[in-house]
C-alpha cells in the first residue's frame, strides 16, 4: 500500500477540480433525466390529446404555415391521413376566400392569430367543402411561435340551434308565460307571454331575479320545499308588472337537473286576473241583496261574525238595530210590487244615509233590515227614530210617493264579550221591533198607508 507524502498544488488543483465537476456533472445528469421524464410525459399526454379528440386540432409553424402536428379526426372529419398533411401548406385545407368574412391567410399565414370563427370553410380529401367552427391563437415558447387552430363541425352546434328555435318557438307560442331562472333565482329566459305579462323587455327581463316580479312572494323556502316533497308547486299568487301594477296569475314550479350538476326552475304563470275579478263579483253578488244593493242574510251572517271575531279584543259597545217596513204586503196587493219594491229601495236608501260605511247594513229577507255597528255609546232609540225619520223627509222631497213610509225599529246594544252571538243580537233587537210596531199601528193603519197621496209621518 502506498502513502503520498506530498503533492505539488497544479496536481491538487487538477483532482479538486476534477471531482467539483464530475459531482455537478452528476447533478446536471439527475436533473436533466427528471425534466425528460416531466417533458415525455407532457409529450404523452399531448400524444393522447392528438389522437382523441373529437375536434380537429391544428399546430402551425408560425413563420412557414406548414402543419407540425394535427389530431386524429381529421380523418374521420375531412378524410385526410393524418401523416399525408404533416408539412403541408395551411393553405391545403384552408381555402383563402377574399370575398368572405372569414379568416384570411396571407402568404399561407392567418392574417388574425386570435379569435373566432364561425362557419369557416375547409377542404376534405374529395376537395368538397365544408363549414366548421374555427377558434385560432398564437402560442410562443422559447423564440419559437406557433399558431394553434381548432376546427369543429357546425353541424352539432346548428342542430343545437334548431332545437333551441324549435323550442323558443314553441315557448312562445305558449298560452302562459315561462320563465326559466338559475337555482339563484336569476332569470336565465323569459318567453313571449312572460315580456307581454310583465311589461319588460328581453334584455330587462334577463336582469332581474324572480323576486323582482313576485315581491308579495316572501320568502321562497316553501316553495321548495313542496317541490322536494311532491315535484312540483303551485299556487295562485299576486304579481308587479314592471309599471308597479299587479295582477294575479296561477303558478307552477318544477325543478330541472342541468348537465353541469346544478338545478334551474322552470316556472309557468296564467293570468287569472279577470277569473278571480269574476269570483269576486260572484261572491259578492251571493252575499247581496239584488234588489236594494245591501248585503242579504248570508251577507250579514258572513260579515257580522268576522266583525265580532276581529273587535272581540278591544270590548266595544255593539248595537243592532232591526227595521221593519210596515205594511209592505198591503202596499204590495193594493198599489203593485212595482210600488212595493219602490218601498224597499226607499228604506235601504235612508238606513245607508243614517249610517257609516263601516256600519253592516242588510236585507234579512222581505220587509226586514238589519244594521250592526260598532262604538255606539249614548246611543238611544229614541235619537235612532230622530235621525231616520229626518233622512226619510229629505229623501222624499224631490220624489214624492203615493204611499205612507212606516217604517218600525227595534235597538239592542251591549259590550262585546266571548258570549256575544250575532243570533243573540237578531233576537233581542226583533223582540224590542215588534214592541215597537204595536206602539205605530195604534197610530197608522193600513188605509192611512195605501190612501196617502203624499208621504206623511
């Protein structure tokens, strides 16, 4: 075994020199094998892009418009081999058309390296021509640019077009209005009957929320929540056209899945103003007398009960006063119903000018009327009489009747109470009427009535 004693500095320097570089050598060795295996794999993956996608793509030389690298459906697309258009002209499969607005190429180069082209022609192997979707941008790496292009047939995105015409048309020929919102409730489209129903424009339209045309809606929760439970909602709801005048529709709600797992709403609306105007009148008019205008029997009953349910807290005063026309069915056989029915329009004509609007004013049925009032203190029967009997003159000064108008009261008031009953208040109010209409037929007979040329009270 041998030992070095010495060793001169020019032979140290060469072996210290010599071990820094093979050990950055090695470095350099490891770090260049690990971006082959990072570049080969990127190659890889964009060999397995090439070959599978569905549209067509295309890498270009930037400074020569000869095709470096092109995808696999070319062939299934335009009928090329994919080898047979490597170092090609772009101008192959490109036809330059200087009368179209379409891409341009000059000298072989695309004039416009970013943007989109729709409908742009292309030449296939059998040099037919056919339309494509082209997209184009310019990608530089290294001193070295190169022009990418994607192609794809129009014929998906036309017969998407169809099916969406097809569909708008059919939307808006629709009776009722759709919308179509977000599951954010934007509104994403609104037919024809939906701008017509609103007021709003297209463009106005799609920037509102679906709470902007159903303010009086409150919160949505429940909405969805019948949605989960039975797949649809429906309901009759009142809605704000865009001049803040309001109309009620019925509405229906179902949930739709979106292909990007998200949900949108499609909801539908019929206007159903005239519909519930009608019901209203018709309710109204089953609640109505026909003949005087004043609520009938169900009416009263209908209306009387509510104002005691509502008033039961405060504890006011409440008074009923029955009315009853006397002698009508004389009037009636002596001088005609025409006369008669004149006697009845007389007497609601005055109970409406003796009371408030807020006061419940009825026809029981023939010749008795009713009326239900609230905060009565010191109300007596005695200044009930004064007042109907003052409005009975004043309404007949212009039209003078051939008939005497009788006209028997009966009051009854109380504080309102939980045992307080509309039944109960007809029945006490009756019995004071008829002790009432013995007192005025001591003093007015039937002849008086039917003989008088000109009313007398």
């Amino acid at each position: 075994m041998f030992r070095i004693r010495e060793i001169d500095y020019c032979t140290f320097q060469y072996f210290r020199n010599r071990r820094i570089i093979l050990e950055a050598s090695s470095d350099t060795v490891a770090n260049l094998k690990k971006q082959n295996v990072h570049l080969q794999h990127q190659l890889n993956s964009l060999e397995l892009v090439f070959r599978n996608a569905v549209d067509i793509l295309v890498v270009v030389d930037a400074v020569s418009g000869t095709i470096q690298r092109i995808s696999d459906a070319v062939e299934a697309v335009l009928g090329y081999k994919r080898s047979n258009l490597i170092g090609k002209k772009l101008t192959d499969i490109l036809p330059d058309d200087k009368t179209s607005n379409h891409l341009h190429l000059k000298d072989g180069i695309p004039e416009i390296v970013d943007g989109v082209f729709l409908d742009q022609k292309v030449k296939c192997h059998d040099d037919s021509i056919k339309s494509m979707d082209m997209t184009i941008s310019l990608v530089s790496s290294n001193d070295q640019s190169v022009i990418l292009i994607t192609l794809r047939d129009t014929s998906q995105r036309k017969r998407l077009q169809s099916d969406m015409i097809k569909k708008n048309s059919a939307l808006d020929s629709a009776l009722s209005a759709m919308i179509i919102t977000n599951s954010s409730w934007k509104i994403d489209y609104a037919n024809v009957e939906a701008l017509n129903y609103w007021r709003y424009s297209r463009t106005e339209m799609l920037n509102l929320d679906i709470s902007d045309l159903l303010p009086y809606m409150g919160d949505f929760d429940t909405l969805l929540d019948c949605i989960e439970e039975r797949g649809q909602w429906d309901d009759e709801i009142e809605c704000q056209r865009r001049d803040s005048t309001t109309f009620m529709a019925h509405a229906t709600a179902i949930s739709v899945d979106t292909d990007d797992d998200d949900q949108c709403y499609i909801l539908s609306f019929l206007d159903i103003t005239k519909r519930v105007r009608l019901e209203k009148r018709l309710t109204e008019l089953s609640l109505r007398d026909s003949l005087t205008g004043l609520y009938n029997r169900r009416g009263f009953m209908t209306l009387g009960k509510q104002l005691l349910d509502s008033s039961l807290r405060k504890q006011p005063e409440i008074g009923l006063l029955y009315v009853d026309l006397d002698y009508l069915k004389l009037i009636n056989d002596k001088l005609g119903h025409p006369e008669g029915d004149r006697a009845l329009m007389i007497t609601a004509r005055v109970l409406k000018s003796c009371f408030r609007d807020s006061d419940i004013i009825a026809r029981l049925g023939g010749d008795e009327f009713v009326v239900l009032f609230l905060d009565t203190p010191g109300l007596t029967v005695e200044s009930i009489r004064a007042r109907v009997d003052k409005r009975i003159e004043e309404t007949l000064e212009t039209k003078p009747i051939t008939f005497t108008l009788s006209l028997s009261i009966g009051y009854y008031s109380t504080v309102l109470c939980y045992q307080t009953q509309i039944g109960m208040l007809l029945s006490n109010a009756d019995s004071l009427m008829y002790k009432d209409k013995d007192e005025r037929r001591k003093i007015i007979s039937g002849d008086d009535i039917v003989s008088r040329k000109d009313q007398q009270i």
